[in-house]
C-alpha cells in the first residue's frame, strides 16, 4: 500500500531508507516491477527477490546529499575498521529490510500487548454455502465498514481432506487470479494481498466483496474446515492516513443447498484470460454434454461432446486455432439443462 501510493505521488516515502527499501529490484527507481515483485513474495509466489538481497546495512555516520533520492547515491555499506584504535563503539550500521517501508519487521518479531490494544480491526463476515460432496462450496466475504480502508492482506488454511480449491470470484472488489497465491496450495494454504489508490467507499453489509469456490470432496466438519493462518502472510488491514491494524474472519452462516435445477454452469477461470481457461460446470447425474463455443456475432466456432460424471466437471480450453483474441460465448448443453455465459481472450 505504502509504495503504491508512492509511485503515484498521492503519499511520498519520508525518509531516504524507506526508499531504498521500496526499491526491490535494485534498479535505483521505484516502479511497478517493484510493486509487483514485493506483491509476489507477499504472496509467497517467490521465496527471493530476483535481483538484491533481503537486507542492507548502510553506515549510520552517513549524511545522504538529498535524502528523497538516495538511489542516486553510491552511499557506504561497509566501515573502514582501523585495527589499531582503541574506540570503535560509535561505529553503527542502519539496517534496511527490503520491501519492509513501514519497520514491521520490528514489530512483528517482537509483538507486545499494548501494540495491539492500539490497533484498529477490519473484520470480514463470511457466509459458506455447501452444495454437498462432488460441488461447490462458496466462501462470500462481507464487510460491515470498509470506510477509509486502502487494502489486506491474509493466509486461509482449508482442510484438504474436505475440500480442493477451484478459484477466486470478484464481487463489490476487483479481486482476481493477481491478489491470491497459490504456491501452498498442497498444504491447505491461499495467501491473499489486495490494495486499493484510494480509500474505500462504504460498501452496504450485505454486499458480496468477493468469493472463494472449492470442491467438496468429503463430509465437511465448519470447525476445522476453513480457518485464518497467522503465519505466512501475516493478517492485517491498512487505513487512510498510513493506519494498519489486525483483520480477523467471523463466520455468520452456513447453508446447504443445491442450484435449483441441480445444474450450474460457473464463470469460466480465469477471465479474461490469455492462453488457457477452465469452463466449470456441474451436473445432477452422469450425463453427455456438449461445449459449444460462439463468436460475438454468433457463429459456431467450437463444439465438442463428451460423457461427464455426476457433481463438478471442468473442461480446458487452450487460445490458438479458432480461439483468437476477442469475445465468445461458452454453452453447456446437456438433453435436460442448457445455459451459457461470456468469456473474453486477451493478447
């Protein structure tokens, strides 16, 4: 959040070490490569930075010329140590995390009780609903106060033995493939980082934010099923005015049910997309479908039938051939159920 608002010169960075840290790819510029790399390793997508290293130790006797540009600077990490001295003691070093603008890092290796009491809550209310074993289970995230509030950041722990993760649906907020990780996925874990320019509006309670969908795939157990991780990426939420407290997760419902004619077709994931999609789909029983896949102007460009069993399905389409850049029309029709949606390729 911090850099974002630097680089659009809405909040600039304070002091030349903040700088240095916001500079992760040690290019002497703060960009949104930097942006996007630090988002990675929030995410745990990457476990180092391409190009530095994790710390910088800069000798604290050192006077930048202009300390909002010290990446012009060859500023010293190193101390000329004369063995024959006697006194030494003054000798210091500051020590720059890269990608820590805010000295969390303090903070979070040593927490203290009095921190926390000061700290503002950001709380998402969530509602699951349960479609039974071989469908969909639905995170919808909620928020009674999102007044003010610029981003998050947070690990869900699921239990796999329950469930399998299948994707991230928007809502009231542009959330997508880019603010989840998935490198964890085989230990039961999504990180989730998002960030807006500006604060947010005040979004009504009952508003879906943005949603989570998994395969059930055994009984659930609601106790154990889906909880916070407080390891990984840490959870908390930032405010307007450089504001940044703890975010916790409140179950206020939980509902078992099926679609309606026991036939659903999802959005396609991910969408837009650039070289592969998933059309996901579900079926009441075992049954042949066919995709059928239209151009704007409606013409058949893609047909395909095959047999696919009782509960979720997906099928995966690949861009080339006949799927160029542009705008189509996906169809599952099956001899009981047809419905149809819009999916957009991009270059």
């Amino acid at each position: 959040v911090l850099m974002a608002r630097h680089i659009l010169q809405l909040s600039p960075l304070d002091s030349p070490y903040k700088i240095i840290a916001a500079d992760i790819n040690d290019d002497k510029k703060i960009d949104i490569l930097d942006l996007v790399e630090l988002r990675e390793l929030i995410l745990f997508n990457i476990s180092t930075f391409s190009n530095n290293s994790s710390w910088k130790f800069i000798d604290a006797a050192h006077i930048f010329a202009n300390p909002m540009t010290p990446l012009l600077e060859d500023y010293p990490q190193s101390i000329y140590v004369d063995l024959e001295s006697i006194d030494m003691m003054n000798e210091d070093f500051v020590a720059v995390k890269i990608g820590d603008l805010d000295g969390d890092i303090k903070n979070y290796q040593n927490p203290t009780l009095s921190d926390r009491q000061k700290e503002k809550q950001l709380t998402f209310d969530i509602e699951s609903v349960n479609q039974g074993v071989g469908k969909l289970y639905t995170l919808h995230f909620k928020a009674s106060d999102l007044s003010s509030v610029l981003g998050y950041q947070f690990t869900l722990r699921f239990n796999t033995d329950q469930l399998e993760f299948l994707s991230v649906d928007s809502g009231a907020l542009s959330v997508g493939d880019k603010n989840v990780g998935l490198k964890m996925l085989n230990a039961g874990l999504i990180t989730t980082s998002y960030f807006e320019n500006s604060p947010l509006k005040d979004i009504d309670k009952e508003e879906v934010l943005f949603s989570y969908n998994f395969l059930v795939k055994d009984k659930i157990n609601s106790s154990n099923s889906i909880l916070l991780e407080n390891s990984f990426t840490k959870p908390e939420a930032y405010w307007q005015g450089d504001v940044k407290g703890e975010l916790h997760l409140n179950r206020i419902a939980e509902s078992f049910m099926g679609s309606p004619s026991g036939f659903e077709l999802l959005q396609n994931d991910p969408n837009p997309f650039y070289d592969k999609t998933k059309i996901r789909f579900y079926l009441p029983q075992s049954a042949v479908a066919t995709l059928s896949v239209y151009d704007i102007a409606g013409r058949l460009i893609l047909n395909s039938q095959d047999d696919f069993e009782e509960g979720y399905n997906e099928i995966l389409l690949t861009k080339g051939g006949v799927l160029k850049s542009g705008t189509y029309i996906y169809k599952i029709t099956s001899e009981e159920f047809s419905a149809s949606r819009k999916m957009i390729i991009v270059n």
